[in-house]
C-alpha cells in the first residue's frame, strides 16, 4: 500500500519540486493551498506525512500543526519554512514537530533522506498502536518488536513451532530477548493455560539451583523446614525455561539429562519418584558446539535440548528494527514516567541506528529510559545522545564505518569546534565557515547546538 503524504503549501514550485522529487516513489502526493482545503482532505485521509509550509494565505503551519495533532496525536508532520522562521520552527520541534525543512531547498537527497526517515517513523508508530491492540486483545500477550528479515524470520519459526510439543534451544548473544521468545513460544503453545517457570541457572549456586529444580523434603538440607516442590514439579502440564544453561554444573546436567530421558525425578531427601510431562526451553548465550568440542558441556545433554534451535541475531545485525524499538520504548518510558518527551529528532536516530550495541535491546531500552527520566520534556535531539554513543575506549569507533554516519559525527563535531573558536559568536562563526549566518544557524540548530547569539 502506498504511503500518502500530504503537503500544503500554495506555492507552485514548491508543490512542483515535491512531485518531481516523489514522482518515482511508492507515495501518493495530495497538496493543499490552505489551511481550510488542507483540513478538508485530512479529515478524509489517513495521512502517513503532513508537510506544512509556516506561511499559508488564511493561517499558519505552526497553528495547524497544533490543530492536526489534537485529532492525531501520533501525527508525524514537517513545517517548511524561510530562514526567518527558524526559531519557531525550532519552538515546533520541541511541542512535536518531527523536523522542519529551510527554504530554499539546497540539498535533495539530504530532503528525501529526511522524508524516507518520517515515513519510517510513521510506518513505526502504526506498527506499535497495531502491537499496543494485539496485547489489549489477548490480555498481556507477549509480543516482538521489529521489521527486519531477521526479526520477521524468527518470528515464522516461533509461530511453526509453538504448537509442537518439542524441546526447544534459544541462542544468542545477552540481551537480544532470548526470554520473550521464549514467553511468546509458551504463549503461542497448547500449554499457554499452565504455568511457565524461568529459571537462571547462573544466577544461582549449584546447591541452590538443584533444590530449585528438584524441590527438597522438610529436613533434606540445613534449613530446609518444610517441603517444598522444585520446578520440575510446578511446571507440569506447562513449560520450564532454563536460561544461560551452559551455566550449570556437569552433576547437574547429567541429572537434567535422566529427567529429560525418564521424565521422571525426587526431590532432594526423598526416595519416592515422580513423574512430570512439561516443556523444555533452553538458552544460552554462548556457541554450544563449542562448549561441547571444548569439555564444558555434555554431548548427550547438548543432542537432547538441540531439537529444535533459534538463533536471535545481535541488534547491530538488524538495524531496521532500531527505530521500531526505540519509539516503543519511547511511548512506555513517557506513559510510565507521566512525561511527554520527544519525538526522536532524525540526526538522533541516525545515530541510534549507527550505534554498535554491545548489551543489544536490553541496552537501547536503557538508554531510552535515562534519556526519558532525565529529559523535562521536548525532542531528543543528538546532542542528547553524545553520554549514550561515545566512541569505545579502545580508539576504535562505535559506529560502524558508514558514510551517513561517519558524515554526520564529522558536521556536529565541526560546527561545535567552530563555534568554540569563534567565542560563540556565531557572526564570526560563519565568517570563519564561508556559510552565511542564517545556514550556520540552521546547522547548529539542526544538531542541538543550542545558541542565540
């Protein structure tokens, strides 16, 4: 389906550039010359883009803007505006606006590049509100977040195998969701009315982890007062996920290889056997091959568990799925917190997707939650992310070498340099530059750098 964009702006070349610039794109163009035909078509529209110049023949941009998102609160719009009206447009981020555009339009692909970005952003917030329904619909659902191959590839192999009862291995690297799959797994199985019990075997002590799973007869151990039944035992007729299994001792994966073989168990301190019928889920974020070859992990015990392996790929493998993660956690750090901060500026998520992510989502979602804790209200604009996406310490990049990328660290750390050697007067800055004050201006703005000189 063809994204529809609307644009209203009663000057001609204006509308005229659009068209030619979306001509051969999958979008459908609408234009409106004011402010009343441009709520005429919007209320008839679903509109993925509104682009609005700041100065129409019965109104204002920044007005209508104010009156469109009232109705759509979600709307992702874009004010066109002269050099003169910057400040306002810069006003307009911080209330919402995704991004303003300067008149006259002086590099097209950096244009494009900004319209591909709102589109995506759009394309995001339906994918969230579609996803916020499902989980409303099926009462706390677990759900995956994200529009890469990758994502949309595991997401065909969950939905093929959570109606076989089979074992079942998760891998990869911490932090990627090795834990949701597995809830969305049990959710989507005929066990989803029982129990799904999660346990850590690294977090806990051999001993420990063994009267967690087998459970233990009152006296079994010093200060075992009363019995108390393990994991093996609540989890049947459902699912038991044992995370980080590489973690757990060689006595006690040859004691979860006869369970799993007899289905049978006692508890610690007791000679009476039971039997239990659940689900096994596995996990691990290390290469079980490797274990196995290398003496760490049982052969027999690792062929037991790899009946059936998904392979969760690292954050920095699936880039598209950033933005869908980020505005995600966005709106749930905003609904929790009472807040209303953002959008994500698109120099910020640029950077976001050109981040490395070592600690994958688990680390995006922190970072989202700081920026949202720590942030009163308003855009998050790139500046906002230079604590969260510096350079690792050992010299190398975090980013990967990409030219957007390595582009835009090179502008902002050029205009921040040159604002610094000009005192801060940004007349003398632009001086220095060749750019006129008001295109300085526009940069500095554009990437955070906050000044009214």
């Amino acid at each position: 389906m063809k994204a529809k964009i609307l644009l209203v702006d009663d000057d001609r070349y204006t509308r005229r550039l659009f068209e030619d610039l979306l001509r051969t794109r999958p979008v459908e163009l609408h234009c409106a010359a004011s402010v009343a035909e441009a709520w005429k078509q919007f209320r008839a529209t679903n509109y993925n883009l509104v682009l609005l110049d700041q100065r129409l023949p019965d109104g204002n941009g920044l007005e209508l803007f104010a009156e469109l998102r009232r109705e759509r609160p979600r709307l992702v719009a874009i004010l066109i505006t002269g050099y003169a009206d910057v400040r306002d447009a810069v006003r307009a981020v911080r209330e919402g606006l995704f991004d303003y555009l300067t008149k006259p339009f002086e590099n097209l692909d950096e244009l494009e590049g900004i319209l591909s970005k709102a589109l995506e952003v759009d394309g995001a917030y339906r994918e969230i509100a579609q996803l916020r329904a499902t989980l409303d619909a099926r009462r706390g659902e677990p759900v995956i977040i994200g529009r890469s191959a990758a994502t949309e590839r595991l997401l065909e192999q969950v939905r093929q195998i959570a109606p076989l009862d089979t074992t079942v291995l998760v891998e990869g690297e911490s932090g990627t969701g090795k834990e949701l799959v597995a809830k969305l797994i049990h959710a989507w199985s005929p066990r989803a009315a029982a129990r799904l019990l999660e346990v850590n075997c690294g977090a806990l002590s051999e001993q420990l982890l063994e009267s967690t799973l087998f459970g233990y007869e009152r006296g079994a151990f010093t200060g075992a007062a009363k019995t108390t039944p393990g994991c093996f035992e609540q989890a049947t007729g459902g699912t038991l996920f044992l995370d980080e299994i590489t973690d757990m001792s060689a006595k006690l994966q040859s004691s979860l290889l006869r369970v799993l073989q007899e289905r049978q168990f006692m508890r610690l301190g007791s000679t009476q056997s039971r039997t239990s019928d659940f689900r096994l889920i596995c996990a691990t974020n290390r290469n079980l091959e490797t274990e196995v070859r290398e003496g760490r992990f049982r052969a027999d015990l690792y062929y037991r568990i790899n009946v059936v392996a998904l392979r969760i790929a690292p954050l920095r493998e699936r880039r598209e799925d950033i933005v869908p993660l980020a505005l995600h956690f966005l709106d749930l750090y905003n609904q929790r917190f009472g807040k209303e901060v953002g959008p994500i500026a698109p120099e910020a998520m640029r950077l976001l997707e050109a981040a490395h992510w070592p600690g994958n989502v688990r680390e995006l979602q922190h970072v989202v939650e700081r920026l949202v804790a720590l942030k009163p209200q308003g855009p998050i604009n790139a500046s906002d992310l230079s604590d969260f996406t510096r350079p690792a310490d050992n010299g190398q990049s975090a980013y990967p070498v990409l030219y957007a990328a390595a582009r835009e660290q090179f502008e902002r750390a050029y205009f921040e340099q040159l604002l610094k050697a000009a005192d801060g007067n940004v007349s003398e800055a632009a001086r220095l530059s060749g750019l006129s004050r008001q295109n300085l201006y526009v940069h500095m703005k554009r990437w955070g750098i906050v000044t009214e000189s």
